[in-house]
C-alpha cells in the first residue's frame, strides 16, 4: 500500500499600503512564497503595485481544491473580496506578522 504524506495548500489575497489592489493566488508554501513576492520574485502585478501585505488566506487539503476558489476569487467583484477580507481581518492586518 502506497503512503500519501499529508499537504497543504493555501489561497491568498495580498494588497498595498493603500489597499487599492488585491492579488489573490495559492501556493504549496506560503511562507516561502511571501518571501518571494516581497523580494521581488514573485508575480510581476505584485511587484508593480507593492502588493506584499497578506490580508486573507485559506487553508486547503486538495490542490484542486484550492486552484477552483482561486478561480472562483479571482471571479468574484471587488466589493466581494473586501467583504470576505473584512469578515476576518477588518482592520487589514499584515496577518503574516503572526
């Protein structure tokens, strides 16, 4: 019988000081990919617009689970997006300082 180690995935959404973009994408690591937005490896968009500050995140099992709210995200309004930053985060915290 094959052993299937356990992974995690995670969705996020990234903003600027001003908090007029949002960057929402999913990774395998989080820590690591933080690491490589703000030191400018990352994706272009965040580099452009100094999207670093992590204001929400979802935990998943499943990639494929992961990769579909990402879609569904990144389908979603504006309007949408802040409203689920602010179920949780309402102060929109840097919640990677945590």
């Amino acid at each position: 019988m094959a052993f299937k180690s356990l992974h995690v995935y995670w969705i996020y959404i990234l903003t600027n000081k001003k908090h007029d973009v949002l960057y929402i994408g999913v990774t395998g690591g989080i820590e690591d990919r933080l690491r490589r937005h703000r030191s400018g490896e990352g994706s272009v968009f965040t580099k452009k617009y100094n999207a670093y500050k992590l204001v929400h995140f979802e935990e998943f099992q499943y990639i494929n689970d992961a990769i579909a709210r990402e879609k569904q995200l990144k389908n979603w309004h504006r309007e949408w997006k802040i409203n689920l930053i602010e179920k949780e985060n309402p102060e929109w915290k840097d919640l990677s300082e945590n």
